[in-house]
C-alpha cells in the first residue's frame, strides 16, 4: 500500500506523515501494532526536516491485519490507502469500517 498516511511523528518508521515501514500489523481493535518510538533527535532544523519534505509515496507498505472490517480479505488490507491517527495513545487506524 503506497497510501499510508500517519500522524504519529514520533514514530520512526513515519517520514513527513508517510508510513516508510516495509509491513505493518493491524489489531483485531484496529490499531497499529507496529509504532515504535523513533530515538531522540537533537536541533529544531533536523526536527522540522521531516514535516517539511515531501511525502514518500515510493515504499510499498504490506498491511496486516486483524481486525473485523469490511477491508480485511484473508487477514490483508485490500484498501486503496489507510489513515493512522494517535487516539487515546493509540496508534488507531481510521479508515477501518466494521463489517
């Protein structure tokens, strides 16, 4: 899935709001699994390096998942590109519609 927006800066696999990670894991409660604290980063210009390249559409992102929704064929993501919010310190995917 090259459509994997994210808005979990602090995660190391997120690159200007793009998740780059090879896969990821989706919970039977929708929630990205595969979040991982990116390490500390010193300076303001580094930091905002990120927010301000371009998305990177390139990585082709393989999506498990587990939860019961319409877009869950044989434990894959079978949608056209998934939003992933942080909710109640949750990484929670918010294009999971129930089935």
């Amino acid at each position: 899935m090259k459509d994997l927006k994210c808005a979990l800066r602090n995660c190391k696999h997120n690159r200007a709001y793009s998740c780059c990670a090879d896969q990821i894991k989706v919970d039977r409660h929708a929630n990205c699994t595969t979040y991982e604290d990116r390490p500390a980063e010193t300076g303001k210009l580094f930091e905002m390096g990120a927010d301000m390249s371009a998305r990177d559409y390139s990585v082709d992102t393989g999506v498990g998942c587990d939860a019961p929704c319409l877009f869950n064929k044989c434990n894959k993501c079978a949608a056209i590109g998934i939003t992933v919010l942080a909710e109640n310190a949750d990484a929670e995917c918010v294009t999971y519609t129930p089935s």
